[in-house]
C-alpha cells in the first residue's frame, strides 16, 4: 500500500512521529534538570548551556529546637521538588550599600544548597568548586548575582554554593547550651553549617555529574576565613581536596573570643544577651524561652556597625579549640592543617582597621615602635593624603595582606604547593576615584559576573581581566594547578623567590612582590604583638 493512496495515514505517520521526537526531547531534558539527592528528587532549570538547582536543603530547618544545634538531617519530600529559585539566605541585618547585595529575603530557615553544572553530557566526572560568602559572619549569602556559578558550569565545574547560619544564629554560646550539648562543639554553628554543606556534596555531587573526590573550597573575607578554620578542622578533614582564600586573614581579628571561663567570655554575652530580652536563669528553661524568642528579635541592630560596641553579639566565631583555633598562622606555624594545594591572596587596597586611631602621619608611624622610621619610608604618602587612607592602608597589610604572605610562607615550608596572587586591577569607570583594588572588588572577575556588578560601564578591558582570572581559579581545580594556555606562567610560592601572580590593568604579572619591605614590616609589627599578648597572658 502506497502512502500517497492514504493521504490520512502519512499525516498519521507525521503527527506520531513529531509526538514521539517531543516526548524524547522532555524525556532527554527530564534527565538533564532532575536529580535525586538527600530527601528526594528535584528539578532545576536550563538556561544557556548551563542547568541550574537552587534552594535544595541541605538540613533541617534551624528553627525552634534546632536553633542552637548542629544541622540536622534534612525532612524528606514527596514527589519531585522544584529547585529553581533559592532559598532565603540566613537572618541578618543586610549592609546598606552592600557590594553584593542579597537578591532574596533573609529568613531563619536557611540552610540550602544550590548547583551548576553544564548541560551538556560529560564523558567524565567533573571538578566540583564550592563557595563560602563573606560578610564579616554577620551579612551575605549565597543569593547575590555576583555568586552566579553559571561561568564556572560552562567551563566544566559544577558550582555549588551554600548558606551558613550568622550573628547570633550562627556563632552563640550560653551555660544552657554547654550544658546541653556536652562534647559536641559549641558555639560555632556557622561553621557546622559549613561543614554540613560539605558533607551534602560528598554524598551527593556524584548526582550532577561532580567528581566528590576532586572538590575545591573558595571563600573571600569572612568566606576566607572560614576556609582557613576547614583547613584546620579534623572534623572537615577528607571534604575537599584544593582550597582558595580570598582577603581571608589569618593572623587574629574576628574569630578571638573564649567560650566560657573569661570576664568577656562569648557564654557572658549570650547570658548578656538573654537578659536583654527578658530571659534570666542559666538552665533548660531560660534556653526553652530563648528558643521561643522571634528570630527579627534576636537580630535587631545587629550590622557591621555596632560589632564593636554591641555587648551581646558574640563577634564571629568562638574559640572553641575544635573549629576555631585562633591565628591560622600560628596554627600553621606549628603544622597543622590539611596538606593539600592551596592559593592564597588579598587585594591592593584591601581593609583593615588596626591603626584607624592614628590622629596624624607622625602618629601612626609611631605606633610601629622601633620600626618607626621603616614605617615613615613605606607608608609615607603625598602632601594633603588624608591620615585615615595612610592607616587603612598599613591596617590592610596588616590584616590581610601580610597574613596571605606568611600563609604562602608557612604552608610551603610544610612541603604544600601554594599559589600567591594580589588583586591590583581598578575597573576603569572607578580609576579616576579610586586608587587600589577594595575589599571584595576581585569576586566578580573570579565568577565572570562582572555585568551583574557594572552593567553599562563595563568594558571590555574590564571583561579581559574577568575572564583571565576567571581561567586560572578553573584550572587550579581542576589540577590543583593555576596553568592556562595562552596565560603567563604562575609559578608555586618559594620563599626565596617571593613571586606572586599580580593581576594587573596590564593583564596577570607574575613578579617578584613588590611590597617585600611593606611586608616584612607588617610581619615585625605582628610577631612584637604576638610577644606582647603572650607576656599579658602569662601575667
């Protein structure tokens, strides 16, 4: 039977074959967009080579009796769940002006992951990076545009980001809750939400394609920091294998508060803070009342601002002896941490607040000791230069930049490849108002994001250096090793050498640094405050 004496049965043959190409085509998406994880099966979305899951949980709720606790195991689901939107980033008082601001509303039910990885089938498994947001552990989340991973995915990664619990939800301590939670770690529950995340992904990366056995942590500032407590945490130990710190300090600051046994203690505070709203007592009951105390309550008025005056907030992460250890430095020092690749650097202009007292050039000098005169030569600026610029630039090195140094130096010694780098390159609708690159300024050249921070001024100088830097954090990796063809050559940190990866207006220089005397001052400056805090301890 001919189909020309049929004219209904070809058009038959023609509509059944369009349906069965449309439900292979859904089928072939389904397998792309949905995955099974922890709790169940979700479904993201494609867009543009890259398929994208947002707001997967990764624990229970923090709320009522989870406020206060180690992430708990996630409530499963029925059926398939739509992961195409985030969920809301942890409960804070948002910064006003914020680089990065929070593109949802913060709630305390925050704990969720999200994912990007390429569209296209690989023939293997694929590197993972994961980010941790800054914010001085009281702002950020992993919402803002800026943290899109959608670059990352089109170059072979599968991105994840995740929150973590702040301020007073994430690093709190009282006697109640010692009391309570006897042997488990204390206080640092931001960090366990770290931890908890990175968990998540060994368990069930395999599922977007990612290689669970090649994962590369990342964070800058407080993000920074934390990577620091991980590599120094038995407890993350085997959860990654590369890491990157961006302006993450290392030698003090946030993060220097005893849990109990001293007048200042963060168990003081959180007694502090429950007599604030009403809660008196030490035992079970006052923490039942604190648990019940709504949560826009337990973050009112806490910001960046008042982290110094504040008496109640703890001020970021506790020292505990078991997530927090104090200086990463010295912890580095004495050798511990985790012995895998790591990069490590800070920003030209980057923050620091130690000398923001100084009243006058003279007077900030001064405060080097008997390093004065070095001081005088290195941070001596042009006529009119506000004495406040001089000091942030002197707290800068001594808070991130210096620290990024010693970790290369320290880390080295211990016989681990170390990668250091300075971010120098000013965006060039900023060159003629701003002198350095500021603190956070390098994150959306590492995720390619640079038009969700500059939109029309965005040029394409701008775009180079966006995707050169972009490049090397893909191959480190991937190899553990910052080599890109076409690139200059970033040679492993020696300390003889001092060469660092200069990211530039000229494009990535890989030079000796620059700053070597700055550096060595800065280092002095820290090794006497060292000796001074160590003889008031011991008085």
């Amino acid at each position: 039977m001919c189909a020309t004496s049929k004219p209904w049965l070809a058009a038959w043959v023609v509509v059944a074959a369009l349906q069965m190409s449309t439900t292979a085509a859904a089928d072939t998406d389904s397998a792309v967009t949905r995955a099974r994880v922890t709790g169940g099966e979700i479904e993201g979305y494609r867009d543009q080579g890259v398929v994208a899951f947002k707001g997967i949980p990764f624990a229970a709720p923090p709320v009522k009796s989870n406020r206060w606790r180690a992430p708990q195991p996630v409530v499963a689901w029925h059926g398939v769940r739509q992961a195409v939107a985030y969920g809301a980033d942890c409960m804070q008082v948002p910064f006003p002006g914020d680089a990065a601001p929070l593109g949802v509303t913060p709630a305390e039910d925050c704990l969720y992951v999200n994912v990007w990885k390429p569209a296209r089938p690989a023939t293997q498994k694929l590197p993972v990076m994961v980010w941790i947001y800054g914010g001085g552990f009281v702002n950020g989340g992993s919402s803002p545009p800026e943290y899109d991973g959608s670059a990352f995915a089109r170059d072979g990664i599968v991105l994840v980001s995740f929150n973590y619990r702040l301020g007073n939800f994430g690093f709190f301590a009282h006697p109640a809750l010692s009391a309570q939670q006897q042997g488990q770690p204390l206080g640092n529950y931001g960090y366990l939400d770290q931890i908890a995340a990175l968990r998540w992904v060994r368990t069930n990366i395999a599922a977007f394609g990612g290689d669970p056995s090649n994962v590369t942590i990342f964070g800058e500032s407080a993000g920074g920091m934390s990577v620091h407590a991980l590599l120094l945490a038995p407890l993350a130990r085997g959860l990654f294998q590369k890491a990157i710190i961006e302006s993450g300090g290392g030698d003090g600051g946030v993060g220097d508060r005893k849990l109990a046994g001293v007048a200042d203690s963060a168990e003081a505070r959180g007694v502090a803070l429950a007599a604030r709203l009403g809660v008196q007592g030490e035992g079970s009951e006052a923490l039942a009342q604190l648990r019940a105390i709504p949560a826009d309550k337990l973050v009112d008025k806490l910001n960046m601002a008042s982290m110094g005056s504040n008496q109640t907030y703890v001020g970021g992460p506790i020292l505990d002896g078991r997530l927090e250890r104090g200086s990463a430095v010295a912890q580095y020092a004495m050798g511990h941490g985790a012995r895998v690749p790591v990069m490590v650097g800070a920003n030209s202009s980057d923050i620091g607040f130690v000398f923001m007292g100084a009243r006058s050039p003279e007077d900030l000098y001064a405060r080097f000791g008997p390093d004065a005169e070095r001081a005088r030569k290195v941070y001596a600026a042009a006529p009119g230069t506000p004495v406040a610029a001089m000091a942030f630039a002197a707290g800068g090195d001594q808070m991130m930049v210096e620290p990024a140094r010693r970790t290369a130096q320290l880390l080295t010694a211990h016989g681990q490849p170390v990668y250091e780098f300075r971010f120098s390159y000013v965006a060039e609708s900023l060159r003629k108002s701003t002198a350095g690159a500021g603190h956070a300024t390098e994150i959306p050249y590492v995720f390619d994001t640079l038009a969700a921070r500059y939109g029309k001024d965005l040029t394409q100088p701008d775009e180079a250096a966006a995707r050169a830097m972009h490049a090397y954090w893909v191959a480190f990796a991937r190899t553990g090793k910052p080599e890109v063809m076409g690139l200059p050559a970033w040679p492993a940190y020696d300390a003889k050498q001092d060469v660092l990866m200069n990211f530039t207006a000229d494009g990535p220089l890989a030079q000796a640094d620059p700053w070597k005397d700055r550096l060595d001052l800065a280092q002095r400056y820290s090794a006497r405050q060292a000796t001074n805090a160590a003889h008031k301890a011991v008085d």
